[in-house]
C-alpha cells in the first residue's frame, strides 16, 4: 500500500471568466520511506499540491489516497487524521508526513 498516491489528479481556479490550470493530471506514488523533492519555477502549482495532498484543499478532478485511505471528496467533518500527519511549511515548500500504523 502507498503512503500518497495520486490519480490523474487536476486542479483548475477560476479568475473571473478565466479558468486557470494549476494541476493537468498528477500521477504520483510515493512509498514509506521515500523521500521527495518538489520543486518548480514560481506558478507551477507547488503549493496547490501540496496543499492537496495535506487536505487543506481539494482537487478538480481526480483521485488522491493517504495510506490507503482515499481522501479526495471527503469533508473535512468526515476526514480526521490527527496524531497521523506532519506538515511543516516553510514558503510551502516542504511536507512531512508521519502515519502511525
């Protein structure tokens, strides 16, 4: 089982008329254990990312599953996994994340 997975994941914002890309289908698998470098000029939807993936934010389109567990869709009421993640954001670069077993 993988601790991030992403399927075909998308995230658009709208400015007014304008619907702006900032995901176009994300595949990623990331293991326990792996550590992962994101990085990218300014505008390249690092920070959508990973605002993704620590569920302060939903994708537009597409699958995103913690530890298994699919959390793309969930309400936060729902979606609860304290003690189970670790985020450390400095300029929202970096992402830690601890699951208990």
């Amino acid at each position: 089982m993988s601790l991030i997975e992403l399927n075909k994941v998308k995230k658009s914002y709208q400015q007014g008329k304008i619907e702006v890309p900032a995901l176009r289908g994300i595949d990623l698998t990331i293991e326990q254990g792996e550590f992962v470098t994101i990085f990218g000029p300014s505008g390249s939807g690092k920070t959508t990312f990973l605002n993704m993936i620590g569920c302060l934010d939903t994708p537009t389109e597409g699958e995103i599953c913690l530890n298994g567990r699919k959390i793309s869709g969930l309400s936060k009421k729902k979606f609860s996994y304290k003690n189970q993640r670790g985020q450390v954001l400095q300029y929202n670069i970096y992402l830690i994340y601890k699951f208990c077993g």
